[in-house]
C-alpha cells in the first residue's frame, strides 16, 4: 500500500520537480542539457549487458574512478554508463573518461521514466554511489532481477530518524536482494533497521579512500605555481559556497597584514557562482586574476580566481595549506581526501555532517583543524604559511589517513566476484 502511495506522489510532484529543473536552467543554462532524459526521453541505446554506476555530483564521481577503472579492466567488451543527477557531475564524467564510457541522467522517479531508462541502457549490473535510496529505481532492477550493489553506503542519524517515518516503503525497498558495501558499522546498523538482510549487508568501508590522483600531479602543481604564481605563500578556500566566500576573503584580509605578499586560489563549488564569486571580489575591490584568462598573477595581485572545472586537483598541488569549503555554512562539507592524500594540512569550519567520519579520522590524529568564523580561519591559516615544518608535518599525518584507510575497493570487488559471474552467464 505504501509503495502505491509514493508510486501517485511520484507522479503528483513531477511537475514540481519539472518547474525547479526549469527555474534553475534560467540562470544556468546547463539544467536543460538533456532534459528529456529527466522525464525518460532520449537515453543513450546500449548493447544488452551494460554496466550502470550511479554517481549523484562532482564527489561522487571522482570516488567511482578506481571502481569505474577496475569494471573497465575486468569488462573490456562491456559499455559502463555512468549516470549523475547534475550537470558538474556530468562535465567530471566528461573531463575524467572522455568517450571511454557513456553518460546519462538519471531520470525523475516516477515508475514510467525508469522503466523506460531501463529499456534503453539495459543494464545487467547496477552500482550506487552512497545514499541514494530510491524506490521507484530499485523495484525496477528487483523486478528486472538486476543485481544492485550500494557501493560505500551509508546513512546518517538524521537521515535514518527520516527514513523510519516511512519504514515500510523502505522496508520493501531495500527488500529486492540489494548487496550493500557499508561505510562503516554504524551505517550497516542503520541499514539493518530499515530492513536489509544481514546476509547481504557487509562492511567495506569507503571507497573514496582508494583515490586516484594523476602520478605527475605534484610535478604539475609545481610548475603551475612557478608559472603563474612564483615563490610567494599559497593557501586554497576550495569548493566554496554563498556566504562563504565573505568569510574567506576576509581572513586572507588578516592574512595579508603579516604575510603582504601571500595568494590566496579561491575556486567555487559550482560553476554558475564563478561570475558572482568575480563580481563580489570587483565591488570589494579585490587584486585578481581568473583562472580562464590564462595570465600569471602580478605581484600586486592577492587572488586568483579558479574558474574552471577539473583543475581543483592541479590547484591543491599548487597550494602550501587548503582550506575545504560546504563547512563554514551548513552544506556539509566536501572532500577533505584529495588535499590530505597530497599531504596539505586541512582546515574546515564546524559544519562537516556530509563527512563527518572522515572528518574525525583527521581531527583525531592532528590532520585538521576545525575553526568557526574569519578570524580563526586566518588564525589556523597563518602559522601554517609561516612554517614549513608545522605544515608538513601537519599534512604528513593526513596523508597517512588515507594511506591506512585504502582497501574499500578490492572488498568490493570480493563482494561483486559472484555477480560478475552471474553477467558473465547472462552474457554468455
């Protein structure tokens, strides 16, 4: 009874779901990329036996790398299609694997449109990244007899304290044979008490551990810096949102008073805020440079401005101290691994219940600080800048985070072993 309900407020709110989609193509033209798609119109046609990875945005796609790598290697002959929710997701799907693999949105979640995206993608394995719990998609591959794998599950308090108003909707939903790869064992618990099996709920921790940064990274990082920024002091404010950004700007005004000469790489979360986030720095009269403009920073210059996609990476390796931005305001938080796994100390503000286990792990072991407005974000920064052997032993610790950490991937991958043969005797 309650999955016929949700099946009519799927398709009761479709129209809401169609008028954001709109509205927020009105100043990002990106939203309407493919739109049919949203409403099950316009999927890519593939051979029967693909392989779906589902990556929500930007973070989840960069945590697939090292499982999308590994599916590529063992499936040769098999298309992957990796499908997002955003239009970022979908240009890191693009800047990561170019035409090595398919992209597609995922459609709304109403029983139509998945059907029809199944029709079109026929996949024989699906794998979810994180917390997407969806029922309308997953009573589709239960019915379909798709296996689908949760890869690095998980599910906060808040979210479970949620869920459980609708217990028995998930309770079916997650009763169609789901294989899920938790976190950690908390988020089994959690699982568990929602309705998933315990023979098919196992811990494999998170697989965004097993990051893949280019080896020559840190060789291109240094010659950027040498190229356009020279030998002055260089922290990062990355991944920032409204509201953030004032904050940021006003510690590194801090940061100047004892270090005149210092750089600050400030780089947005999203792509449609880099005209906003260069008007702000023009009507506070700022010293920048973008990115996009392809000049080095003049010495008189005390930004620059990252306003491209996929070169956050480049930026951390270019950068002495990062600061992780979603955390000064309450997004959440984002990945505090890249910059550990380059070995840079990690600031963030209080609000980090996005990666709040991650977080504890840095905290825990002096990997990061945690600081609460402006002035505390200049004053974690500057000592920072100031010795080098603070910061290096700093971000030595957070590298041996994600160092101790890694092995998500190959239990996974010990976990899909019998579904991997269950697609090769359905291929066959």
């Amino acid at each position: 009874m309650m999955r016929i309900i949700y099946v009519i407020l799927s398709y009761l709110l479709l129209p809401v779901f169609a008028l954001y989609w709109i509205m927020r193509g009105v100043g990002n033209h990106t939203y309407w990329d493919r739109m049919g798609q949203r409403f099950g119109l316009g999927f890519p046609r593939l051979e029967d036996g693909s392989i779906w990875v589902h990556a929500v945005s930007v973070g989840e796609v960069q945590a697939a790398v090292p499982l999308v790598r590994a599916l590529q290697s063992r499936f040769p002959d098999r298309q992957i299609l990796i499908t997002t929710v955003t239009p970022t997701g979908a240009a890191h799907v693009r800047s990561l694997f170019g035409e090595d693999v398919c992209h597609s949105y995922i459609p709304f979640e109403t029983p139509s449109a998945v059907g029809k995206f199944f029709d079109a993608v026929k996949p024989v394995l699906a794998l979810i990244m994180e917390t997407e719990i969806w029922p309308n998609l997953y009573h589709a591959c239960g019915s379909r007899k798709i296996p689908l794998v949760l890869v690095s599950a998980r599910i906060s308090p808040k979210s479970l304290k949620n869920y459980r108003r609708l217990l028995p909707l998930f309770r079916e939903t997650l009763s169609h044979g789901i294989l899920i790869a938790a976190q950690g064992e908390a988020d089994a618990k959690r699982f568990l008490m929602l309705g998933a099996s315990p023979a098919r709920t196992w811990i494999t921790g998170n697989i965004k551990f097993d990051i893949e940064l280019p080896p020559d990274l840190g060789i291109r990082g240094a010659k950027l810096r040498h190229d356009i920024i020279g030998n002055r002091p260089v922290w990062i404010a990355a991944s920032t949102h409204d509201g953030e950004e004032e904050q940021v700007l006003a510690a590194h005004k801090i940061v100047l008073q004892s270090l005149p000469d210092a750089v600050l790489i400030l780089v947005p979360r999203h792509p449609e805020r880099f005209p906003v986030v260069q008007s702000l720095l023009k009507k506070k009269q700022w010293k920048f440079v973008t990115r996009t403009s392809h000049k080095p920073v003049p010495s008189a210059a005390e930004v620059l401005l990252g306003d491209t996609m996929g070169e956050l990476p480049l930026f951390y390796a270019a950068s002495d101290v990062a600061f992780v931005g979603g955390t000064l305001v309450p997004v959440g938080g984002h990945n505090l691994l890249e910059p550990g796994s380059l070995g840079l100390p990690v600031i963030t503000g209080p609000h980090l219940f996005h990666t709040q286990d991650i977080a504890a792990l840095f905290t825990d072991v002096g990997a990061s600080i945690t600081v609460q407005n402006a002035e505390e974000l200049a004053g974690a920064v500057l000592p920072l800048l100031e010795d080098d052997d603070m910061a290096q032993e700093m971000g030595q610790k957070g590298k041996q985070v994600v160092a101790s950490n890694k092995g998500a991937l190959q239990r996974l991958l010990v976990l899909l072993a019998p579904l991997v043969e269950q697609v090769n005797k359905r291929a066959s």
